[in-house]
C-alpha cells in the first residue's frame, strides 16, 4: 500500500525519480542514512524540540521507519537519540496529503521541480482550527535522486515572526530494482 505521497504521485501521474518511486510505493519499511540538522534562534529552537526535533548537529545516524497505521502511515523520525512521530495520511477529498504532529495537522500539495518532489504546506490547523494563512508555517520540503542514487531529503521549515525553525537533510538507501537513474512514470511500475 504506497504512502500518502505515493498516491498523490499515482493520482497526477508525476514523473518523480525512480528511487523517490520506491520509497512512497513500500508503504512501509526501516531505512537508516545520516542526516544534517541546522537550528534557527532560541524561540525557533525551543518551538523545534517542543515538537519532537533534535537539536543541530553534522553526520547525525539517521533512521526512518513507515509503517501502516489506521487510514494511513506512522511515520517514526529517529536522529540519534532524538525521536519524532507523526501520522501521514491522504485525503481524497482535498486530493492532499494530511501529517499530523499531535494536535497540528498539516495539509501539503507535491509538485515537480525539474527531477526534484517538492512538498508544500498549504495550510495548518491546530486542535482541528484552521490558522489564519500569515500564521502557517512556510515549507521547503524537497526529495530527490541524491548522487550515489539514494533517496535525498532536505526538509525546512519556518514560521512567520520567528523564522528558521529546523533544517534537516541527508539520504538513505531505498532496496529495489532498476537503473539508479531511470525514471518512474507510476508507482505500479516501480
């Protein structure tokens, strides 16, 4: 069963690499990589480590685990000894992917960037409110083919009056078949 990307990517027919292809069609499995974490200012960091994110740090051990659960994905985030949770989901009304970070919900659109999936907040509520749109973190999500044909990563996010929350990035194997660089017209293919 893919992710929620996974089926977005299906639904729009996306042409996305063939590695970012693998990863969202498994639905789930372990990966471990490493990953570079950067911090923004006090409050920033503060916000960051109240909802789970570790502090900065280079050649961090990184570990992703997906997993199925209820209507979509436990998405369990390890960096070191820091942990973060969240729940994936895709919501066939809106046609979006919804991840929830206890009681924030996050409401994200993909679309390509050359060879690159960007994942972009379109809107967030807290506690099943929604926010106002000046008030809704800014994303510049990005996966991609990284050099060595691992799965790439660079996730940011921001917040208005506050700034650079967290930026983290990195890669990871994704098992699979294929050329490392061929293209991935659909999942099913993958």
């Amino acid at each position: 069963m893919s992710d929620a990307f996974g089926q977005i990517i299906i639904e729009r027919g996306l042409k996305v690499p063939a590695v970012v292809a693998r990863f969202h069609a498994a639905g789930s499995g372990r990966y471990k990589g490493q990953a570079e974490v950067e911090a923004g200012n006090a409050l920033a960091r503060l916000i960051a480590r109240l909802a789970g994110f570790p502090p900065a740090g280079h050649s961090i051990p990184f570990e992703i685990l997906v997993e199925p659960q209820g209507q979509g994905h436990l998405w369990r985030r390890c960096f070191g000894r820091s942990q973060t949770l969240s729940h994936l989901r895709y919501d066939s009304q809106s046609g979006c992917a919804i991840e929830g970070f206890g009681p924030f919900r996050f409401y994200m659109d993909l679309r390509l960037l050359g060879e690159t999936l960007a994942v972009d907040v379109s809107r967030m509520e807290v506690l099943g409110l929604p926010l106002p749109r000046w008030l809704t973190p800014r994303s510049a999500a990005r996966e991609f083919e990284a050099v060595d044909g691992e799965f790439g990563f660079d996730i940011s996010a921001s917040l208005p009056l506050v700034g650079m929350l967290i930026r983290y990035r990195g890669s990871f194997p994704v098992p699979g078949t294929g050329i490392a660089n061929e293209r991935a017209g659909s999942l099913t293919n993958s």
